[in-house]
C-alpha cells in the first residue's frame, strides 16, 4: 500500500497541472473543458496501470520513462508552436484557422499571405480559407496537446517511481541471533538467500533478481539490507540459509574463480547433500563449469540466446505450492 502514495502523489500533480494548463482564447470554453478533463483522466489511469503493474524489470521501465519523456516533450513543443501558427484574429477576438488552404482559396492566399488578411476577407469564416481537417488539427495541438503533455511527464515520473520502488524493502524483524523458536525448528523467514559476488555486473544481477522477487511478494534475502550490522558475516550467512526455503547463487566467471571460499563452505555445511539437490538454485549468467559443490544441479540459464524466460522458470519455482489436505 506505501508503495502506492508517491504513483497517487504524481498522478494528482499532473491532474492539477492538466485541470489548469492554460489554453489560448481561442478555444470554446467546452473544448478547453474537455481538453483538460480528459488530460486529467488519463494521468489517473496511466499512472494507476503503472502502480498495479508487478514483476517489471527495472530496464523496462526506465525505457518507458525515457519514450513518455520524449513524446511529452515533443507533444509540447507541437503545442506550442501550434500556438502560435494556427490563431488569428478577427474582430477584436481570436479564432483557430488551419494550415492547408482550401482549394478555392490557394491561389489567393499565395498573393495575400497574412493569416489576417484572409480572414478578414473571409468575414471571420475559416472553413473558407482553410480545409476543415486543418483546421480540426490545429484546435487539437493548440487545446488537447497543452494538458497531453502534462500526463505524458506525468507518466515518465511514474515510470520512475516504478523503476525505483522497491528498490529495496525494510529488512524483516528477525528475532536475536542464536535464538531458536519453540519446537527447535528453524523458522522460514525467507523464500530465498541470494549468494553472489560484490564486483559488477554481478552487483547489478543480485539486485535485479531481488526486485524481480519482491515484486511478486516473495521474501528474499540479500547480504548488504538484512544481515544484522552488529553481527559477524558469517554467522548472518548461515542464519538467512537456514530461515530461506531456496539459496540463489549467482554463477559468474567471477563467482566461480574467486578465492575466498567461505560463502561456500558455509552453503555446503548449513545443507547436507540431500538438502542441497531440494534447495541450491545457480542462477547461470555466465557459462563456467560449475564448482564442485554445484555439480550436479541443473540451474537456471540466464545466458543469451535464451530459449524459455529464466524469470518465469523461477518464479515458477519460487512461488509456494498450495498444500494439499489430506
């Protein structure tokens, strides 16, 4: 629900902004009134299928971000110079006129170029001077493409959140380390510990996966937001695996030729062989010969050309099974 207030915040500033853009005289008060209402509409919807929308990658929506960013500013500048080139006056009052001569008035307007002139000599009557598909084109970039633009930025900053929320949530309440609940079973906490190396990209992968995860509500453990700042690395390592229903490992050229096996023999003494085949996941990103304690596993491929969508292959895996009454 948090995770909705700044998609609502946005979506309410380009309601407001739309509701108040200011819209040349030009227009009827009716078409001014529609132009923003509609404008004010769509930001609510887009920003609403933006906030509902779940298991995005972070890529996606920063190029969504970018393309709204791009059509709102072009749909302004369109506006503007609409503004400018598509009103003229006459009689003291300002009326929106075309840019494509009627057939009629083509020659004459070649010698009397003044959009004023010829109006004048039309007797206020555009549809004589210009053709009404122009004219219907101009009274749309000079009054719906003004509010347009605020929904369009106003998606581009939803896109944003999206891309950032949750860029990561707050760790879980744990209980004090060395504590056992009742019965002597270790609790599930999480649905998968992620296990990786802190150079890039790995970096960049472990944290994709993780918002990937969360965003299709599975609890996921990564070192740097939910072991405890006051505990040893290790001992943290071994809780997260024991409270996790899955350890991800993250396979790289660089996870498998580190030399600092710690993780590892963590990994491989927290989970006896048996165990390890039902929870031991490697996330294949780059194609190695899996170290010893992986052998065995099939794993997931993340390396391209990819045959079936790796993420759905894991959250088909991930997301908890119905159980079964007996």
């Amino acid at each position: 629900m948090k995770a909705a207030w700044p998609h609502a915040a946005v979506a309410m500033t380009g309601a407001i902004v739309a509701l108040v853009w200011p819209l040349s005289p030009a227009l009827s008060s009716r078409d001014a009134l529609q132009a923003r209402l509609a404008a004010a509409l769509l930001t609510f919807v887009v920003c609403t299928a933006i906030a509902l929308s779940k298991g995005m990658r972070p890529g996606v929506w920063t190029a969504t971000s970018m393309a709204t960013a791009a059509a709102g500013l072009a749909v302004l500048l369109s506006h503007v110079a609409a503004s400018s080139t598509c009103v003229a006056s006459y009689d003291n009052r300002l009326v929106v006129i075309g840019r494509e001569y009627t057939t009629a008035a083509a020659g004459y307007a070649r010698a009397n170029p003044s959009a004023r002139d010829l109006l004048l000599d039309a007797g206020g009557a555009a549809d004589k001077v210009w053709t009404p598909a122009s004219i219907a084109s101009c009274r749309f970039w000079i009054g719906w493409a003004g509010p347009l633009a605020a929904a369009l930025f106003a998606a581009c900053v939803s896109a944003l959140v999206a891309r950032r929320t949750p860029r990561f949530a707050v760790a879980p309440v744990r209980p004090p380390s060395g504590s056992v609940p009742a019965g002597g079973h270790t609790t599930t906490r999480y649905d998968a510990f992620l296990s990786y190396r802190h150079v890039e990209p790995d970096n960049a992968w472990a944290k994709n996966i993780v918002e990937v995860l969360e965003s299709h509500d599975l609890r996921v453990a990564i070192d740097f937001r939910d072991f405890g700042p006051n505990e040893h690395f290790l001992s943290e390592m071994e809780r997260c695996i024991k409270e996790s229903r899955f350890v991800l490992c993250v396979v790289s050229s660089r996870y498998v030729d580190s030399d600092h096996c710690s993780e590892e023999a963590i990994i491989s003494k927290t989970l006896d062989l048996a165990d390890r085949r039902k929870r031991l996941v490697p996330l294949v990103f780059e194609r190695v010969e899996l170290p010893i304690w992986l052998h065995g596993l099939v794993g997931i491929d993340f390396t391209p050309p990819v045959g079936v969508d790796p993420i759905e292959r894991l959250l088909a895996l991930m997301k908890p099974q119905p159980s079964v009454s007996a």
